[in-house]
C-alpha cells in the first residue's frame, strides 16, 4: 500500500460525492437495464454533444447529485423547451431517475452516472450551460469537515466559467450553516450577480421533496440562493 506521505500520490481534489451503499429494487435494476443504453451517457473526457444527444437545439441545464431524482423529473416535465442533464455517483439513484423517466416519457433528461466535477471539466463545455442546480449537497455538519464541502470558491469559479451569460445557479440547503457559507461564496465571485437581497424565494420550478416537505413541518428552515452569470 502507497504511505500517505508518498509524494507521488497526488493531492485530494474537490469531489462532488461520498460514496454509499445503497439497495436496488427490482423495478430500478429494470430500468438500469432497459433504459440505460438510451438515457445514460457514458463518461468521457471529450465534449459531450448536447444535439446529439438529444437530438435538438435547446437550453441546458446541469444538475448536480439529483439523488433519487425525484426534483430532476418534475422539473424536466414542467419544463419541456429545457434539455436536463442530471449527474449522479450512485447507482440506486440512477436507477430510480430511469424508472420515472420511462414511467412518464421523459423525453427532456439525460444522466451521467459518474463525478460532476469531472463531468464539468471534461464533457462541458465553457459558456454552454443555461443553469446549474444544485440541490441540498451534503452538509458535512462536522466543522472539521466544512473543507469537504462543494460550494467553495474554487468549484463555484469553475460552474461560473460553464455558464452562458445571463445563465443562473440555483443552489437549496436546509442547513443555515451551509446557506450562511453558499451566500457568503457566491457573493464573493465575481462572475455571478445575486438575484435577491440575500436568500431567493423559492423558484416555482423546484418542487418540494418528501423531505423537505416534513423538515417544514418541524419548523426546519430551507434557504434558494440564485445567482446569474454577469
């Protein structure tokens, strides 16, 4: 096993996700299987060719870790002039994302099953993207662990640089911790212009999940923030 210390081991870059286990239904591994060849676009580090993909001309939009996808495929429905593209490491998650895509004909949404950091770098290209949605990234609570979080200055300079102008990111956490730093960055680039004093309403087009949907109930506070390429 390579020390830790070996100098030729390179340094940790900013990853988008932790791995996790995760159960399959059979309904999902169904999916994987039947709509997986259409739906899913292998990684590449060459540029992914939204026409092609989806076989027209329209506005895109990157989301990044959609989860089990839920949010991904209500807003793909409510807006069908849009191109979705969701990226996710975790494959249950991919899998119940196909099912609903299948179950409700969803013509508008591809998914990359593989890091968004890398998907950025690699697959899109500079001023392409019409937004960015990033919905409740982990928090990692732990104050030693803040570092490991993905809105940071360096990645949030990177999504910028994939935005069109007037293109937006829309980031949502129900940690204030969190909000309090994602204002605190975003505000702090100068590419991107807020869109509110502060916080964002909550834009119609995101939906609000189970989980948000009883953390509200609790009293649990959800924090948008909107910003737009200068």
């Amino acid at each position: 096993m390579t020390a830790p210390s070996d100098p030729t081991v390179p340094p940790r870059g900013i990853k988008s996700f932790v791995l996790r286990a995760g159960r399959m239904g059979p309904g999902q591994v169904r999916a994987l299987e039947t709509l997986g060849p259409r739906y899913v676009i292998p990684f590449s580090q060459q540029r992914f060719d939204p026409q092609a993909a989806f076989g027209r001309s329209a506005p895109l939009v990157l989301e990044i870790g959609f989860g089990m996808g839920d949010a991904t495929a209500a807003i793909a429905q409510a807006l069908p002039g849009t191109d979705f593209l969701g990226v996710e490491v975790h494959t249950p998650g991919v899998g119940a994302l196909l099912k609903q895509i299948g179950e409700k004909e969803i013509a508008n949404l591809r998914i990359v099953q593989h890091d968004a950091v890398e998907v950025l770098e690699h697959m899109v290209a500079a001023g392409s993207l019409a937004g960015v949605h990033v919905f409740f990234p982990d928090p990692w609570h732990k104050k030693k662990h803040n570092k490991r979080r993905l809105i940071q200055a360096p990645f949030v300079a990177k999504l910028a640089a994939h935005l069109a102008p007037g293109g937006y990111l829309h980031c949502a956490t129900d940690w204030q911790p969190y909000a309090e730093q994602m204002l605190e960055v975003l505000s702090a680039e100068p590419a991107l212009a807020n869109t509110a004093e502060g916080y964002a309403p909550k834009p119609a087009y995101r939906p609000l999940t189970k989980f948000e949907n009883r953390g509200l109930k609790l009293g649990h506070g959800v924090w948008d923030l909107v910003f737009t390429k200068r």
